[in-house]
C-alpha cells in the first residue's frame, strides 16, 4: 500500500504521456497551482461525471490560478476516445504503470462493493507554486467532488 501524502509535502514530480501521447510533466506548470487528480477508468460513469465537471469548471479554476489534470490507469489511445466522446478540455495523463499513482498514494486497498479489493484510490492532490502539496484529498466521491473543491479553495 502507498503512503498517503500530507500538506507541506513535497509532490512526487512524473512526467506522463497525454491523450495525444504527448508528455506532460508536473515541473511544466511550475509557478501556478495544480490539481492533479486520480481516478480509476476513463469512459466509466462515476469518472465521467468527475471529468465532465472538472472540464465544466476549467476556466474558472484557470482564471483562480490552477491548472488540472486528471490521471489514471489507462493509454493514450483511451484517454483520447474518452476527450472526444466527452468533449473533455481537462489534460489526462495516463499511468499504465501506476508508478505514480502509487508515489501519491492513490493506488492500494480499498472497499468496492463491501469488499476489499486492490486499485485505484480516487484522489485529488493541490500542489501549490513551489511543487509542495496544500491539500490531499482520499476516497472522494465522483459525484459533487469539484464542487466541493471549488467551496474548499475559495473559487
């Protein structure tokens, strides 16, 4: 099981391929916060609702000084099927590897369905401008999550 970061932690730096299989890095967007957020599957219900209302919410979290991206387990090849069947305008990032779902300690044990089972923690992590984490976020929920986040952050 990965260990859970905390605030004032400093964000495990990745670099990850994009829908377009461009590589994303977190030390692009140094000097603006960052919410990076973590769910299991594209083109499921729960994390297109998520995504739906992070793209939903992009400029206002742009105008704010955040930028988002969202990582998961799947390939580019998915990622870009799920933007366009989604219109989506947020950056995913896929972690095939899970290297850096584990470094952020979104990847471990969890209950689905009353059983313990092993996989993706859906999780958001705000890194602030000097790449140190603000706020981490465990086991939120897909459905008014980037509602709540907005009220949080005072967006």
């Amino acid at each position: 099981m990965s260990e859970r970061l905390q605030p004032g932690d400093t964000a495990p730096e990745f670099t990850l391929p994009d829908a377009d299989g461009t590589p994303v890095s977190l030390a692009d967007h140094k000097g603006r916060k960052v919410i990076v957020y973590f769910y299991p599957a594209a083109l499921t219900p729960g994390c297109t609702k998520q995504a739906c209302d992070f793209t939903d919410n992009l400029q206002l979290l742009a105008d704010a000084g955040y930028d988002v991206i969202g990582v998961s387990p799947d390939k580019p090849e998915k990622l870009a099927k799920f933007r366009e069947q989604e219109s989506l305008k947020v950056t995913l990032v896929g972690d095939p590897e899970k290297k850096v779902l584990e470094a952020y300690g979104a990847f471990g044990e969890k209950k689905l369905y009353g059983k313990v089972v092993t996989g993706v923690i859906r999780s958001t992590v705000v890194v602030d401008e000097e790449g140190r984490v603000e706020r981490a976020l465990y086991n939120v929920k897909a459905t008014g999550h980037v509602a709540k986040l907005l009220r949080d952050l005072g967006v």
